[in-house]
C-alpha cells in the first residue's frame, strides 16, 4: 500500500507511539516456552521400554488366554457325516446318478446353443 493511497490511514498509523522491546526479549521468549509443561506426561512415562514391553506382553496374555476360552466347540466332519448318509435312502442313488447325467448333457448342448444364435 503507498502512502498516497489513504493519507488519512497513515498519518493515524503516524500518531501511534511505537512499542520498545526488551534487549532481553528473545531471551525470555525462549525461556518460557521451554518452562512450559509437556502436553502429556503421563503417556511419555507410560511410552518408556521398561514399562512398555512387559504392559504388552501381558496384555497379549490376556487376549490369548479370552480366545482359547471364548473359542467355539467345533465337532469334527466325521461325527455329522454317519447321520448324513443313514437318511439316504437307496433309491436317491438313482435319482443322483440320473442327475448327474442331466447336467452332463445339460453343459453340452449349452455350447452348441450359443453357436446356433451367432
């Protein structure tokens, strides 16, 4: 901004006295701010190798010693599968096979419809 610009402006910035500054100033900035208090004391001690490294070991204890025992009973595929096929009758053996055979000729003659429509 040039001082023609708002003459009135400056001769008000004119008539305000001017701020004197300490030699020390820097000085005491600098000292306040290292005066200052850390933001969070207490994670810095809790963040220290002699508290961290055993507070993570057991805390991975206890999320292991929580999934053994929350870990549901899971029976095995053996033990389902003799109630499986004692409720297939001998006559669903045919109807399977005759299925199977189905698809078969099923998958076949779906190759051949695509060629017929191009």
């Amino acid at each position: 901004m040039k001082r023609e610009d708002d003459q009135q402006l400056w001769d008000l910035l004119g008539q305000v006295p001017s701020a004197k500054l300490s030699p020390f100033f820097a000085r005491k900035v600098v000292r306040k701010i290292r005066e200052r208090p850390s933001r969070f004391p207490q994670l810095r001690s809790w963040l220290r190798p002699r508290i961290l490294v055993p507070t993570a070991g057991l805390a991975a204890a206890v999320v292991a010693a929580v999934v053994v025992m929350h870990q549901p009973v899971s029976r095995s595929s053996m033990e389902s599968a003799p109630d499986v096929i004692a409720a297939i009758d001998p006559q669903d053996y045919e109807v399977v096979a005759d299925l199977d055979e189905l698809l078969a000729t099923d998958e076949s003659n779906l190759w051949d419809d695509d060629t017929q429509t191009l």
